[in-house]
C-alpha cells in the first residue's frame, strides 16, 4: 500500500476514500467527486497487473483507461402509453408472423413428402406430377404472402420458391419425364 507522501495510490486505498455504497450517487465516477480526479491505470507503477493512479503537478493525470461507474436511471414503475401500444402490436404480429411461417413450412413439407414418395415409386406416371405442381402453386402462394406481410425477406422467399422447382425437376429428369424448352429455331 503506498504512502501519503508516494506519488502512487492504490485502488484500495482510493475506494476506501469513496463514500459508503448507501449513500453513493446514482452515477458514481471519480470525474463527479472532485472534477480534476482521473482514475487510470499504471502498468509501470503494478507491473503484475493492478490498478494504481499517478498524482503529478498536483492533478490527476490520465494514463490508461478511465474507471466509470454509471447506475440505471430511476424507474418510475410507469410506461408510456405508446410503449404500451407497440408492445401490443408486437405481440400480435409476433403471432400472426408465426401462423404465416408455419403455413409455409407445412405446405412445402407436403411438397417434399410427395416428391419423395413419387421418387421412390416403382410404377410412378407422369400424370402424377401435375398433383404436385398443384401443390407447389400452394406453397408458393404460402410463400408469396409471407414475404409480402414482411415475415420473411423476399430473397428468402425466393430461394425457397427456388429449392422446391429444384426438387421437382429433379424428380422429372430421375423419371425421365423433363423436356427441356426447346428454342425456337431462327428464321433461316
């Protein structure tokens, strides 16, 4: 512990000139007990890592970082009615995004499912395909509101109308099915 007549302070010695926790302001820094007061760190003064503070030419000179204490502001226990309002709202949009997010997922499950089901099918036809476009044209409408509700971003979105175009051309070349557009031929 340093001495009066050391240039160097300890934390302990510093803190214990503090006032007592009850009747500490609500903001509490050195800064706001004596305006000239900075609390710094000195490498040099504790090599092995501690806190210290160099007094020079009578001020509180600053050497590292500041030590600052600052409290909540006081709660009045009372909300705006706006906050109240917006905390309203967001709960319903939380739901009604929910409810909109899960429609998607289902229906594009149901789109998964059945492309899996008509790739493992031994005997499976091509007229089947157009049960499942049908479903597609569900998912992407799913989709489609999603994004437009602002639930999901509409890249998202489309990267998901994406993945199940994918799946079903992928099904369609497997079973031979896929025809690609064939250009038309330019005029000679």
């Amino acid at each position: 512990m340093a001495t009066a007549t050391s240039p160097l302070l300890s934390l302990s010695s510093l803190s214990a000139s503090l006032p007592s926790p009850a009747r500490a302001p609500a903001s509490l820094s050195l800064r706001a007990l004596a305006p000239q007061a900075r609390l710094s760190t000195s490498y040099a003064a504790f090599p092995i890592g501690g806190f210290g503070a160099s007094l020079s030419t009578g001020r509180w000179r600053r050497r590292g970082l500041d030590v600052v204490c600052a409290a909540e502001p006081p709660k009045t226990g009372r909300q705006p009615d706006s906050v109240k309002k917006r905390e309203r709202q967001n709960d319903v949009h939380r739901i009604r995004n929910h409810a909109r997010k899960a429609e998607m997922r289902t229906r594009m499950k149901k789109v998964f499912r059945a492309l899996e089901k008509l790739r493992k099918k031994a005997d499976a036809q091509p007229e089947e395909i157009i049960e499942i476009e049908k479903m597609i044209s569900e998912a992407y409408k799913a989709i489609d509101k999603t994004v437009k509700v602002g639930a999901m971003h509409r890249n998202t979105g489309d990267h998901r109308k994406s993945r199940l175009a994918r799946r079903k051309k992928a099904i369609e070349i497997l079973r031979g099915w896929y025809v690609p557009n064939a250009e038309p031929a330019a005029a000679a």
